[in-house]
C-alpha cells in the first residue's frame, strides 16, 4: 500500500481513538452509562475536544508518528504519543483557564488523558507487532549497502543481525582498500561503483560507516538522492551539519539519517492548516504574556517593543521577521564592529553581546524573544517546524548543499 494512504489510514484511525477517549468520559460523566441521554453543554465541550484533536494531530505530526520508523523500540513510541498528549493536554488546560470554562469537568479531562494515552498507544503497539510479524516472515524487506569495511561498518552489520524485526537485509559493502569478502560479507565494489550498485543490487538504503572527505559525502547524498535511497550515517565518522537530518538507532550504533523534506499536495495542506489553527490558539492564549513581556520592555530601554528584520523565506522570498526587542535601539548599526569578535564564522554570533539589553537577556535565555514569530506563522512567513530563517547576507554566504533549506519555509 501507498505511504500516502498508509498515513491516512493511520490519521483515520487516530481521530476514531481520540473522539472515542472523549465520548467515554463525557458519557460517564453526565450519563453513568454509554449511551447519551443527557447532553449539557455539548457546545462547550465540542468545541474544546476539536481545539484539542487538532493539537494531538499535529504534535504527532512534528513527531513522525504517521509513519512506522522501524529503529524506533515500543517503549520510545509509547514515550513519544505520551509526550505529544502531555503537551497538548497543557495547552488545553490553558484554554479551558483563559476561556473561563468552568462547566468542563475535571473528571472529563483527567479521564480523557489517560484514555488519549492508553487507545493510542496500544494501537501502535499492536501495529509494531503486525509489522514486526510481516517483516520476520519475510516481508518488506530493505536491501542496505554499507560503505566502509572498517571495525564500525562491521559493528553496525551484527547489529542489524541482532535486530531482526528491523527488516534490514545486508546485500554488501563498498570500500576503496578491500577487494575480497570481509568478516564473512561481500565487497561489491570501490566507492565510485555506487550508482551501478545501487541498481544492479536493488539497493534501497545505504550506510555510511567510514570517515570520507567532504566532498566525497556529498557526492553520495547527490547520487541517493537522485536515486531516491535512504542515506544513514554513523555519527561517530562527521562533523558535518545536515540540515534535513534525524539521528536513528541500529541496535546500539546511532546513525544520522539524511532525508529531503518535501511537502506536497494534501500534506503541505494540512500542515498549513495546522499552522494556522495553533498558532491562532497560542497567540491568544498568550496575550497576558505579551502585554507584560511589552511593559517591561518598554520600562528597561527606549526604543520599539517589536525587532523588525529582513529574513530569507522560501524560495529566497524576504519577509519581515518580528521578534521582541531584546538589544538596544539601533543595535543593527553596531554590527559591523562587532562581527570580527563574532564566536562563529560566516552567521553572526556573539555570546556576550554588549547591545542585549538586562530584560533581553532574560527573553533570550528563556527563548521569549521569538514567541511574536508566530504572527509571521499565523500570516505564512513561517510555519511552527521548520529551519532557522537566515538573514540576507548569511544566505549569500552558504555554500551550494545548504540551500537547500531554503527549499521549505523557515520555522521558529
């Protein structure tokens, strides 16, 4: 079946599991029974229990929980569905706070927690264990090569064998030093082989397992790319910064797993509706926060409450980017001053910038500084996941591999 339809499957059932770890408590609560007799404030709690599905879909969203990663253990799925229903219970919790709505019951939602975390739990669950059932019998299957016969490559190979309900078939290695079999594996190849490799093999995944030279890693993330194939890395060999990476285990052995983000059709649909229902929601339950965030501001320094700069968005697109204020008014024109004490080269960085202001300090420590970016979320500047936005000069600076973050909005 299609990934796609996979995930909406998956979407299908979650929203079936949460209306019915909302219907039970509610039910109890006002009925002792199943059945609905009596529906009191039905209104209300609607519109409450939509605010807070839209929230669980899209924290499980941001957490890859659409899609079955097979590195993930039952206990570190469990902990993440928990987690995204920890946070967007707390949000509903404010909501019910700021919108003063006394009549919801707290038996209602302390009831539909633990529901919302044992339904969809126990769903994935027994979905790992379907999947992992198929995979041992032989099904879905992913043929890896393994580039680098080194003691690591060797390590990562046993543990794939050690974890057998990950589904990985080793087909071989490529290394440029070795040409007969090693440690009972098969050497395909030299590193300049891979593009006839991968097809001759059916390679579906590649790992790398050896230190490389630059240049040499981005020569296969081109290839896999173009050929679309997953791309892991052992962490251990890089000090490479990817930006559309997620590091992953085999067994014991962590792996950085290179991967394009593309939003397409109803994705990049549902992802900008998300979007913009949560940051509406956040920025009015935030409001109190804002206006004190404001007075101190505005009691610490003179000079505007909001910074206003212009950022690169997608496709290089300027926007303006709103934060709090949390340096000195006209600190910009400071800058070039100060950019040979900068802590980093090519982006502006300074740890003790002389410019923040004392309550800027503190925003910055906290992070409130960003908080006005969801106004460019809410307006589709940005959205909630995403890059850092970069400032004009800093894309000028970036080499060819890195723009491709500016292939997707930025995100705070």
């Amino acid at each position: 079946m299609n990934k796609k339809y996979i995930r909406f499957l998956y979407l299908f059932i979650d929203i079936f599991l949460i209306f019915l770890s909302f219907y039970l408590p509610y039910a109890l609560r006002y009925n002792k029974s199943l059945f609905l007799k009596e529906t009191p404030y039905y209104k209300e709690y609607i519109l409450l229990f939509f605010l807070w599905t839209i929230l669980i879909i899209y924290f499980f969203h941001t957490n890859n929980l659409y899609s079955t990663d097979r590195s993930l253990t039952i206990f570190r799925e469990v902990f993440k569905v928990s987690k995204c229903i920890f946070f967007s219970s707390v949000i509903s919790g404010l909501l019910i706070f700021f919108l003063q709505l006394k009549i919801f019951s707290r038996f209602v939602f302390v009831l539909a927690i633990l529901l919302l975390i044992f339904n969809l739990s126990f769903f994935r669950i027994l979905k790992r264990l379907y999947i992992r059932y198929r995979i041992l019998r032989g099904y879905y299957n992913i043929n890896v090569l393994i580039i680098g016969a080194t003691k690591e490559g060797i390590n990562l190979a046993e543990q794939i064998k050690l974890n057998p309900y990950l589904g990985l078939k080793i087909v071989g290695f490529l290394d440029n030093q070795k040409s007969s079999d090693y440690c009972g594996y098969r050497i395909l190849g030299k590193l300049e082989d891979l593009e006839r490799i991968l097809e001759e093999y059916f390679i579906d995944e590649v790992y790398i397992a050896k230190s490389l030279d630059k240049r040499s890693v981005l020569d296969i993330v081109n290839i896999t790319t173009e050929k679309r194939k997953g791309l892991k890395i052992l962490i251990d060999n890089f000090g490479l910064s990817f930006i559309n990476a997620k590091v992953s285990y085999i067994g014991f052995v962590p792996v950085l797993e290179y991967f394009d983000i593309g939003l397409h059709g109803t994705d990049r649909f549902i992802k900008r509706f998300l979007d913009i229902v949560i940051s509406s929601i956040l920025l009015f339950v935030l409001l109190p926060l804002f206006i004190v965030i404001a007075i101190l501001i505005k009691m610490d320094s003179k000079g505007p409450v909001f910074y206003i700069s212009k950022r690169c968005g997608r496709k290089k697109r300027l926007f303006n980017l709103y934060k709090f204020r949390s340096m000195i008014a006209d600190a910009d024109k400071y800058r070039g001053e100060l950019l040979k004490y900068s802590d980093t080269k090519g982006i502006f960085k300074m740890k003790n910038d002389p410019r923040i202001t004392k309550v800027g300090r503190f925003l910055r420590r906290y992070s409130l500084d960003e908080l006005p970016q969801l106004i460019n979320v809410l307006k589709g500047d940005m959205s909630l996941v995403g890059p850092r936005p970069f400032l004009l000069e800093e894309v000028e600076n970036l080499e060819t591999w890195q723009l491709k973050s500016l292939n997707i909005k930025p995100g705070i």
